[in-house]
C-alpha cells in the first residue's frame, strides 16, 4: 500500500510534457503493441524486437540529438526510429516488405539506414563504426555528435571496449546510450556481467551518467548539459538508464517470473503519465491507436517491396 | 623502384590528392613507419590522417567502415594478414553488407591492407593467405598486390569503386623491384591483355602450350617455374595475373585461356577451399569442352606453416611445385 502511495506522488510530480512528446511516447506503444498482434495472427515475416517500457529514452533524447548528429540504433531500435522521424507508415513496410519501405523491405526491423540513421543487428559491431564517423565529424563538422543506442548485453562484446578506447584516446564526441533493463534476451544481467558499466567506463576516463528517471522533462534537464560539453569539448560520454523491459525479448519468448515482469511494469513511465496526467493521455492515446490503426490498414493493403539496387 | 616504395608512394599520393582519405593502422607512424615500412614518412607530412591505433583489429575496421560510411575514404592496416580473422565481422557483416542490405546501394571506400604469406619464418600465427576465407561474400572485392601493377593506379581505382575490398600484400614482394618497360629477365616480357591483368610471355604472346594463373604474391614463383619449363623441358607457358582476384574478371582471361587449352592456378594458400577452386569452376563452366584437361591447382600442403626453414619449405607452394605439377599433367 504504502509503495503504492508513493508511487503515485511521485506520478503526480512529473513534469509537464508536450502533447508531441506525449504523443510520440504512445505511438510508439501501440505500434509496437500492433506489430506483436500482427505476429500473433501471422502476418510478419522472420521476427522483431519490440522496445515496450523504454520507448521514453528516444523520445526524451531527441531534443538533444538533432538530424545532423549521427544516430547508431540496435536490434530493438523501433522507437529509436520513430522518436526521430515520427514515420510509421515506413519503418511498417519495410518491416512487412510493403512498397514505400525504408529499406525496400532489404533490412527489416534492425537493418535501417536514413540519412544519418543506421541500425545493424550484431550485438556491439556498431560501435567501432560510430568511432569513425565521430573522427570525421570533430575533424569535418566540429560541434555534430555520434548518439550510438546500446544494451546491457552488449558490454560482453569486446568491440565495446575498443571502441570506448579510440573514442577516449583520440577525445571524440560520441554518446553511448546504454538501455540497461535487467536482461540480455533470457540471461539476467547478474548472470552475464560481473562488476558495473560505470566502472567499466570510468576504466577508459570517460563520463559516465545513470539515470533512473523515467520523466521526459527531467532526463532532458540532467543530460542537456553533459550532452552539450559533449559536443563542445569533443569527448565520449556514456549515459546509462535503468530502463525496464516491460514486453518480451522477441516474441512469446519471455520466461521471467511473474514478479520480475510485474516490477518492470511498475517502473513503466506508461502508468506514471496515465496518472499525471489522464485526460491528457487518454485523448493523446486515442489518438495514437487510430494513427497506428489507419497505417497498418493502408500498408497490409500495399504491394510488395521491389528491390532493385542489388 | 621497389615494391615497397611503389605501394608507399601510392599511400602518399592518395592522402595528397583526398583529404578526406585516412589511413590507419598499428605502429604505423614515423619513426617506426608500419612493421613493413609501408607507411613510412606518411604520418609526417600527414599527421591527422595517419593513425597509429590500438591493438584492435576489429575495431580499427570497423573504425573504417564509420569514415567511408560518413563520406571519407578509408584504408586500414592489418599488420599481418592473419589478424584480419579479429576484423571478420566487421568486415563480412558489417562493411560489405552495408553495401547492398539497406536496400539501395551505399557507398563504401575501405581498403583493408594485409600483409600475407610466409617465407620469413614467422611461424603458424604470421605467415598465412587467408584469402580464401573471403571469397563470395557479396559486396567484397579481394585484390593483390604484384610487381607489374602500379599500386599508384589501382589504389586509386579500388578506392573510386567504392566498395569494401581486401588488398593482400606478400610480404617477400615488398623488397622486390617493380617491373618496367614490358621486359622481365632476358627470356621473358609482359604486357596487360586486358585492364588488371598482367601477362608474362616468351616472345609472342599468342602461341604457347600452357597457362598459369597466380596472385601476384606468387609472383617470383611462377616466374622461376616459367623459365625452368623453357629451358628445361621446352615447354611454353605464359602466366597472368590478375590484380583482382574477387570477383574474377574471367571474360578478360578468356581469349588467352582458350588459345592455350591447358591451364593451372598457382597459389600459396594451403590446399582446401582455395581460391584456385574459384578459378576453376569458372574456367570449367566457360571452357569445358575445349580444355584438353581439367583446370589444375598448386598450392601449399593442408598444413598449419611450420617455423623452421625446412620445414616451412616443405609446406609451402615452391617454384619446383608448380614445374613439377606442369611437367607430369602435360606429360599425361
């Protein structure tokens, strides 16, 4: 009861949001609520991993990251995609292989390239790439950052600690943004990693940033300075949420215990708003199911991608 | 001038005429200049585009993948060809499949340098020619380097295709000097029949009785075999070698394989999957019927490469290997 209570003080804390913030926040909800029912009834091809409980750390960054920055998404990036682009009617065709697809149906759901975005589906292979884009742009374009989204699974890569190393020794401005919520696929973290990310990072002389925060507007006022020196000093800088992953690894795979799944649901930033702020959030909800709705009824309906720059 | 010189000036010229082109690579600035002297006096005149890097093989190509992805070019040292094993994935799925896997065609300038081979000594870990390994991935381009083709010209061109390539250097060549002028030694000339490909004949490049394909590391090898077979067993034998070896430019091959009938791949890879095997199947598949036998491949024994001299003699391909080979098949 009494944690009960607390949480909704602290519900009722939040601060203020846009009606775009709150928007995007749920559409990418219900998108990704959509592609799961669209698994279940058969009609995606291979598999995906939806980014349910952490849709806010996209959201909240992109403020702070702007299209001439460089963004390194992973294999759960939907959010990452659509908090910067705001384009469901292409990340669903080229995730169902429908005309109008990002990639022409080529990538799928981790393979995405757009303009400065770019995602690729190898645990910790984004990294290095991210180094180098960062080396050209302090030398090309001083003051652009490279934002590269990782997991807590894959600090068991060593190109992670090759690439924190370049980016240290050769001062660029590249953010990693760690999305640690709890679990590599099915391994609990505390069954794969020994010892901290922070210490892990402090190791190499970078900064290192946690946040629990689940709030758009407070993240925002914690890490706009550290992104800005970032980006002014040219240096790495990693930025840690302790997220929660509220859906399942892929789909119908989620073997955690009921009580691990139900106190990831209880740090879901969904609820908090539901709270804070409910007839605001029910209007923006409603809003966000009928875009997603009317975009996978267009797209279902659309041809097959062609791909012809083989 | 020395292969070594030919391939440093290369370097020089492209940092000089791209300034976005980088060069990376461990211990490659001056002094030391690279463990080959490659890259000797770059870092000097280049000092932000040419890198000494950490230990990280995988992470300095993949830092290579990030500039030719941003719009640099980008050409990254590997200090000896086994180490690319550390740098397969970022090459295999990351390099070469950006190429095509986001379904319209990117754009990606990376040369990854590996020195290869052995002859030196360095024993099982320092002396292999992986090449095989990285034939058919879609989007990868393999070359190597020769002393016939001025690296100042295909440097440039690897660069301009745009798509990720490996170029393996042997480390024997790099002390060697680049041929000029068409003229070989006493017996033997070459021309280039077609772009990239050079050809080492006896007087008339038409007539001959066989041919022999080799990377240019085999180079010295295949020189020798030729001229042991003129003046040992009468036998003519002309030798090409392309500066691709991935994908093959065949079509360009062709018109001198099939005026021969007779035809053998040389290569210092140990046997198994090698890139002979890719030769032959094309050469099969254009000339079947008007090959007097099949292609035949020379290569090393399936042997890890021993230290010892003698030993390392024993498995790797010899220019007594490849004459031997050519006698017996055309005796046959």
């Amino acid at each position: 009861m009494t944690s009960a209570v607390a949480t909704a003080d602290r519900a009722k804390e939040r601060t203020p949001l846009t009606d775009e913030d709150l928007l995007l926040l749920l559409m990418i909800r219900r998108f990704e609520e959509e592609l799961l029912r669209l698994f279940g009834a058969g009609l995606l091809n291979g598999t995906t991993h939806t980014c349910l409980g952490q849709e806010y750390v996209p959201v909240a960054l992109r403020t702070l990251i702007g299209l001439e920055d460089f963004v390194f998404s992973n294999h759960r990036g939907h959010g990452h995609y659509l908090a910067r682009y705001q384009d469901l009617r292409g990340l669903l065709a080229e995730i169902m292989g429908r005309e109008g697809a990002v990639c022409n149906g080529v990538g799928g759901s981790q393979h995405i390239l757009r303009d400065r975005y770019l995602s690729t589906g190898v645990q910790g292979q984004s990294l290095p790439v991210a180094v180098g884009v960062a080396l050209r742009l302090k030398h090309a374009e001083p003051g652009r950052l490279v934002c590269a989204h990782i997991g807590d699974g894959t600090w068991g890569e060593g190109s992670v600690y090759e690439a924190l190393n370049m980016a240290a020794l050769w001062r660029l401005p590249l953010l990693v943004v760690v999305e640690h919520n709890g679990i590599a696929q099915s391994t609990p973290t505390t069954a794969q990693m020994a010892g901290t990310i922070a210490d892990r990072v402090k190791a190499f002389g970078i900064d290192h940033h946690r946040t629990e925060s689940t709030d758009i507007g407070e993240i925002r006022a914690e890490l706009d300075p550290m992104i800005q020196r970032s980006r002014e000093a040219s240096l790495p800088l990693v930025v840690e949420f302790a997220t929660h992953r509220v859906g399942p690894h892929s789909k119908g795979d989620d073997t955690r215990p009921p009580d691990v799944i139900e106190r990831a649901e209880a740090h879901d930033w969904h609820r908090s708003y539901a709270t804070a702020f409910p007839e605001r959030f029910a209007h923006a909800d409603e809003r966000a199911r009928s875009l997603v709705e009317e975009v996978v009824a267009e797209v279902q309906d659309l041809p097959p991608a062609v791909w012809t720059e083989q | 001038m020395r292969v070594v010189d030919n391939l440093n000036l290369a370097l020089r010229s492209v940092l000089e005429r791209d300034p976005e082109a980088y060069l990376l690579g461990e211990d490659i600035v001056d002094p030391y200049g690279g463990a080959f002297k490659v890259t000797k006096g770059l870092s000097s005149t280049f000092p932000d585009r040419v890198l000494s890097t950490p230990l990280s093989e995988g992470g300095i190509v993949g830092v290579g993948g990030g500039l030719a992805l941003a719009g640099s070019r980008a050409i990254v040292e590997i200090m000896f060809a086994d180490f690319v094993a550390l740098a397969f994935d970022q090459i295999v799925n990351f390099a070469s499949k950006s190429v095509s896997m986001y379904g319209k065609r990117v754009p990606m300038p990376l040369v990854v340098r590996c020195p290869s081979g052995g002859g030196r000594g360095y024993g099982p870990t320092h002396s292999q020619s992986p090449q095989k390994h990285f034939i058919g991935v879609p989007g990868l381009s393999l070359y190597e380097i020769s002393p016939f083709h001025d690296n100042q010209a295909l440097l440039p061109a690897i660069l301009r295709r745009a798509v990720p390539a490996l170029l393996f250097e042997d480390k024997l060549l790099y002390g060697r000097q680049m041929y000029t002028e068409g003229v070989v030694d006493d017996l033997l000339q070459y021309d280039f029949p077609a772009p990239d490909v050079a050809r080492v004949f006896v007087e008339t490049p038409d007539e001959c009785d066989c041919v022999l394909i080799a990377p240019g590391g085999v180079s010295q090898r295949a020189i020798g075999a030729v001229r042991r077979l003129l003046l040992e067993h009468e036998i003519s034998c002309q030798l090409l070698i392309p500066a691709r070896l991935y994908p093959l430019p065949i079509e360009a091959l062709l018109p001198v394989l099939r005026g021969a009938g007779s035809v053998f791949v040389a290569e210092e890879s140990v046997a198994g999957g090698t890139w002979g095997h890719e030769v032959a199947q094309l050469v099969h598949r254009a000339l079947w019927g008007e090959l007097r036998h099949p292609v035949t491949l020379i290569h090393s024994q399936d042997s890890i490469i021993p230290t010892a001299g003698h030993l390392e003699e024993q498995v790797l391909l010899q220019e007594t290997t490849i004459c031997r080979t050519v006698v017996e098949t055309l005796r046959d």
